[in-house]
C-alpha cells in the first residue's frame, strides 16, 4: 500500500489528505468568492442569486468562477502533491515531454469527441425516467442554465478574450491536475491498472457537474482525457485535449452572438445517434495510434533517474 514517494501515506490515507484539503478549498473559495463579489460589484450576498443574472456583473460572475475553480481544484491539487510527494511535477506528470505527431492525433481525437458528444447529449433526452425523477432533473437542468445564461452571452472581442482565458485555459490547468494529474494518478497505482481508474474518476468529474443530462458527456469526456493522459504519461496533453474543448465552444458561442443566431447554444448539439456510432469506430482507432504514438516517445524518454517512484512516465512505461 506504501510507495517510497508517498512519505508513508496509504493511498487511502491519500484520498483522505485530499478530501480534506478540497473541503478546506471550498470554504476558503467561498469566502474569497464572497470578497470579490461584493468588492467587483458593490452588491450583497443576500441578493447573489437574483444579481448572478445580471449582464452588468458578467466579469464580476467570470472571476467568480475562476476563483472558485482555482481554491477548489487546483490548490488543494498542489498542496497534496507537496505533501504526500517529493516531486510534484513529475508525480502529477507536468514535467514529461511530447512531441508533435501525438499533438496531432489529440486534435484529432477532439474532432472526433464532438459528434459523440453530441449524440450522447440527444440520448439522454429519451431515456425513459419516471416522472418524479424528470421532474427533478428538468429543474436543475432550468436552475444551471439560468446561472450559465450570462456567461454564455460572449458578445464582445474583450469578453472573448477573457472568457477564453477564464473559461478555456484555467479550468483546463485546474481540473486537469485534479483528476488526472492527482485522482487518477493515486487511483492506478492503488488499484494497480489503469481501467477501474479512468472510469472512477471520469464518474467523479462528470457527477461534480450536477446534470443528469450531461452526465453522459461529461463521463465519455473523462474517459477520453484519462485515455490521452494515461497513454501518454503527459498532463499537458490532456490539458490541452481540455483547453481546446472548452476554448472551441467559447469561440463558438462568441462567432453565433455576433452574428445575433440565437439558435445555436454549443459546437457538440445536433448530432445524431448513428454519427456518435460512427464518431466512436473512428476514435477507438485514433487513440490506439496515439497510444503507439505516445509509447514510441516513452522508449526514446531519457529517464535521469529511472528508479524515481516519483516519476508517473516512468511507472506508465514499466507497467503498461
């Protein structure tokens, strides 16, 4: 249960350590949320929810966000990662190199995650629920898009600029080091292989956003970056897997309200079932060729310390 790079934490004792720090991020995001709240807007708290709607306090709502994405994902991440190892960018996998051919077929991969996601989205729309059960969700489903309908009102060259900034690279470095770089990271080497990992973390990520009808994008999404990251060995690509993702959907929301097309809400929608069938044969295919892509780099990977528990590429490399 203990690895020399763990300082003698088990990994339950890990997932604790983190669970702690998250809760610890939370309040501490929330009470400097709260700050910059009331100190970009002059307004209460008493009144956040009513005002969250208004496009007067759109910065004030976007930095809100990266705040709270920040003090919840990525600091209790880092803390974590100085704490239970002696070599955070290279447990996290920050440190290892790429090249460019494994760029190319995670922008290849991306192309492909669209039209899947896209039917995922419509499929969820006809699973049968009971009515008590549709009730409910169709009502969170209502209460998030109210609270996203100012962000996604991206109308001006500065408003895309910041929210490609805000909404693109930030939660990309911050879940990303999260879930991949930590939680799957943990959950691989505890359960010894990669699959129950990916798929226990991808549950998480896409449960964390509180839609039952995203749920099955969101999870496909985690599979897929833990995929690219597990592969690999590198958080940057899945970092930018993420970035590309959320910033194609930003440009997209920014191109539709400038030409004032109020029809179209994001790039994944309108896809049918059978294009997802497809998008699924040909994405199976383009991660195996980036996985020999991305293992051919590992054998040409100069390892200065080759017995470094530490070293996540390299545990990837003598245990795939």
């Amino acid at each position: 249960m203990n690895e020399r790079n763990s300082i003698k934490f088990s990994f339950p004792r890990q997932l604790g350590i983190l669970l702690m720090l998250i809760g610890g991020g939370i309040i501490a995001g929330a009470l400097v949320s709260a700050g910059v709240w009331i100190m970009m807007t002059g307004k209460s708290l008493a009144t956040l929810e009513t005002d969250m709607a208004n496009p007067n306090y759109y910065y004030a709502l976007i930095m809100l966000q990266a705040v709270s994405t920040f003090f919840i994902f990525f600091l209790p991440s880092w803390i974590f990662a100085m704490v239970c190892y002696r070599k955070p960018t290279q447990f996290t996998g920050l440190h290892t190199r790429f090249n460019i051919k494994q760029i190319v077929w995670v922008i290849l991969i991306l192309a492909l995650t669209f039209p899947l996601s896209g039917a995922l989205a419509e499929m969820a729309k006809v699973i049968p629920l009971p009515k008590d059960w549709k009730a409910k969700f169709d009502a969170m489903e209502t209460s998030r898009e109210a609270q996203e309908s100012i962000l996604i009102k991206i109308n001006s060259l500065s408003k895309y600029i910041i929210s490609l900034v805000l909404i693109g690279i930030l939660p990309a470095i911050f879940e990303e080091l999260l879930f991949r770089g930590v939680i799957q990271n943990v959950l691989t080497k505890w359960f010894k292989g990669p699959w129950a990992a990916i798929l226990v973390t991808a549950f998480i990520f896409s449960i964390i956003h509180m839609s039952f009808y995203g749920f099955f994008v969101r999870f496909a999404l985690g599979i897929i970056l833990g995929l690219v990251f597990y592969y690999s060995g590198s958080l940057w690509l899945a970092i930018i897997f993420h970035f590309l993702y959320n910033g194609l959907q930003v440009t997209a929301l920014y191109i539709f309200n400038m030409s004032e097309n109020p029809n179209v809400k994001d790039v994944e929608g309108n896809f049918p079932l059978w294009a997802g069938v497809v998008a699924l044969v040909f994405l199976i295919y383009a991660l195996k060729r980036f996985k020999d892509v991305s293992w051919k780099e590992q054998e040409v990977f100069e390892y200065k310390d080759v017995d470094d528990p530490d070293n996540f590429h390299d545990w990837i490399a003598k245990n795939s």
